[in-house]
C-alpha cells in the first residue's frame, strides 16, 4: 500500500486555513499538520475588517486577482445563501465609496460580476458631499460580502480538529530547512507555504520586495450600521459582532502598538461621514501588518529537487478576498503532484 499523502501548512492565518480546509475536503483520507507560532484570534487575519475588495495587491496580474476574488466572492454569496453566514461571520451589505480627488475613482476590475454596481449620479455625489462637508468628484456603489476573518478562521478550525488525519503544532520557524527534512522522510509530502509576512524572515529575500503596510483601527457597537462606506477620510465597515473603523496604511512601518493620534484621526475621518459613530461604544483598537509584495506569490518550487513547497503569501490589503480563490490555486498546483503523469512523489 503505498504511503498516506500529507500536507504540511505552515501559517494558520486565512490562508493557511483555507487552503488546509479545501486539501482536508479535496482529500480526506490525506494527513494534514499545521504548523504556526500563532493561531486565531492572534493572526493578522483576525485584525483585518473583512470587507470583500481587492485592495493593496501591488502589480499581481489584473487576471488572477480577478479570478482568485470571484471565486471567492461566489464562495461568500454560497455560504450566506446557505444558512451558514451566522457561522462564518458572513454579511451581505450595500457598499458607496466616494472621492474629491481630482484624478476620481479607478473602475474596478470586478465591476461585471459583482452585483449592482453602478457609478453614483451627479445629483448623488451633491447629496452626499452636503452630508459629508465634502466636494465630491466621483463615487461607486455596488453590493459587497464582509467577513468577519474570527469567525471564519474558528469554523475551519472546528471542522479541521473534527478530524482524526489534522493536527495542530504551535511552534516559530526560523528557517524552511527546519520543516523540510521532515518532509523529507516522508516520501508523500507537500509543504504549502502560507506565513504571510513571516515568509521574510523564513526564507530571507524572496525577490519581490515583501513588506509589512500597517494598518490601524477601531472596533465599535453600532448595530444600526449595515452600510459599507468608504471615503478619502476613513471607512465604515459593519461586521457581524462590530463595525470596524478604519484606517491607516503605513507602509514599511512594522508598529504593533496603537497610536492614540491615529485612533483620533479615525475617529474624526469615519464621525465625519456618519456623526453617530461618535457615540457607539468603543470595543476596542488593533494593529496589524498587512504582508505587502510587489504581487501575490502563488507558485510551487522544488527544494533540493525532493521537496515540493507551494508558496502562497503577499495578499497585502487583499488576504480575506482571495483567500478562498488563492486556495483554489494551491488545489490545482497539488494535484498534478498526486495523480499526475509526471508525479514525482
Ligand atoms: C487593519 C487591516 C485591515 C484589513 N482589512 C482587510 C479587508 O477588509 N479585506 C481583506 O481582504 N483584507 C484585509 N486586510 C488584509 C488581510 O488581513 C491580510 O491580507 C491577510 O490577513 C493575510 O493572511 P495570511 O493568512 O496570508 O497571513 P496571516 O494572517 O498573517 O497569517 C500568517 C500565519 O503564519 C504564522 N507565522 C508567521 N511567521 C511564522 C513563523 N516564523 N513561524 C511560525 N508561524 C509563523 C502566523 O502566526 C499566522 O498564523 C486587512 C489587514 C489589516 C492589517
């Protein structure tokens, strides 16, 4: 009988654990061990407003980040139409965002299969530049997912410790090499790679400039809020259990410690737009480093010609988006190892 097929994730972010969910439901009979320093609610997925948009993913192909979201979004759309959105912190919510700055908004790349979308009328924009104190020159609307990343992670971990083939190591790497001669011994091995920001430190210059852009917020109890809006002041974005305020985008900036003057600037930025936000209760503020490349790295590399590491990380402002889509991709790089004519393992 030849041996049982394993998976070694390393990183139990949105990543790590959509890809270590879709292997578990690719191949249940597969052992799966997660290996990571942190598990939720400590990634920085945990941190992250979980609004559906793709956001901060430098010059990663128009085409993939079309295809990793869609299939993302369609995943959103099905576990919410599936009575399971409660579970997995998922809502489905009207989105504006509006600009004053010259140059106006980007047309999204996604504006085809996203529902409703649609530019905002002249007479909108006065609407709301009134309400704002703001003269707008451009703005869009559509209907979006948010995903509250806690939830999420903690359904795939449940479904995951259900199992007798998955198990759960908390343990910091320093190098790949660490992993690797474990995998080395087991002769059906297949490391997927998805330590966000700490594939730096794992694996030293990768060529694509990875880097930490953090992002700063405030978590508030406004469960009147169902809208999604975004300006050049702050954001809103309503969650399941809160709604999240946001945000700063300090790029190289690796401070994991709350600011009080960037908790006042959100504040002023997101009261501007909706005054009653002034009076929700504080749940509290977060840091956290989005892992910021020049685009996603998404692909498999041979160690030594024995080892096969698929690499998934870099998803910078974009990770809870793509994750489900990435994972797909991480699927379909896998299988060719498994059962493919030219399967070395
Ligand atoms: C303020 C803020 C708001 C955001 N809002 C959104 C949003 O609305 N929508 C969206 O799509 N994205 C958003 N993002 C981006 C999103 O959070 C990231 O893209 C996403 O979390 C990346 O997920 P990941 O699984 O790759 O990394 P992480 O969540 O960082 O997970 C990495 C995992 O690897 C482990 N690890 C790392 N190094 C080591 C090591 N050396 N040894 C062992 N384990 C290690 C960690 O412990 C962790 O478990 C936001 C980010 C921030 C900071």
């Amino acid at each position: 009988m030849p041996p049982k097929q394993k998976f070694i994730i390393l990183g139990a972010g949105i990543n790590g654990l959509s890809c270590a969910y879709r292997l578990h439901q690719r191949y249940p009979d597969a052992h799966l061990e997660i290996i990571s320093d942190r598990f939720s609610p400590d990634t920085t997925s945990d941190v992250a407003a979980g609004l559906w948009e793709p956001f901060l993913l430098g010059d990663t192909p128009t085409e993939l980040v079309r295809k990793w979201s869609h299939e993302s979004y369609h995943y959103f759309h099905d576990l919410w139409r599936s009575g399971r959105a409660d579970e997995c912190g998922i809502s489905l919510v009207p989105y504006v965002a509006v600009t004053a700055k010259v140059d106006g908004l980007e047309e999204p790349i996604w504006k085809d299969f996203a529902f409703g979308y649609g530019e905002l009328s002249a007479q909108r924009l006065d609407e709301l530049g009134r309400e704002h104190g703001v003269k707008y020159v451009s703005g869009n609307e559509f209907v979006t997912f948010t995903c509250e990343p806690t939830r999420l992670l903690q359904f795939y971990t449940s479904a995951l410790q259900r199992s007798t083939g998955v198990t759960f190591r908390r343990q910091k790497i320093t190098t790949l090499g660490e992993i690797l001669p474990a995998a080395d011994t087991v002769p059906n091995a297949i490391v997927i790679n998805c330590l966000g920001l700490g594939s730096s430190q794992v694996l030293g210059d990768d060529g694509g400039s990875l880097a930490a852009t953090r992002g700063q917020i405030r978590r508030v109890e406004a469960p009147w809020m169902f809208q999604v809006l975004i300006s050049d002041a702050g954001y809103v974005i309503p969650n399941t259990g809160a709604v999240t305020l946001g945000g700063t985008k300090q790029k190289g900036d690796c401070d994991l410690l709350v600011r009080e003057g960037d908790s006042e600037g959100i504040s002023r930025g997101c009261c501007a737009l909706v005054p009653g936000l002034g009076r929700a209760p504080v749940v509290g503020d977060l840091v956290g480093l989005r892992p910021t490349r020049s685009s996603v790295r998404l692909e498999l590399e041979w160690i030594d010609g024995v080892v096969p590491v698929v690499h998934n990380y870099g998803h910078g402002g974009g990770g809870i988006t793509l994750a489900w889509g990435c994972a797909g991709h991480v699927l379909s790089l896998v299988q060719p190892l498994i059962n493919g004519p030219g399967s070395k393992l």
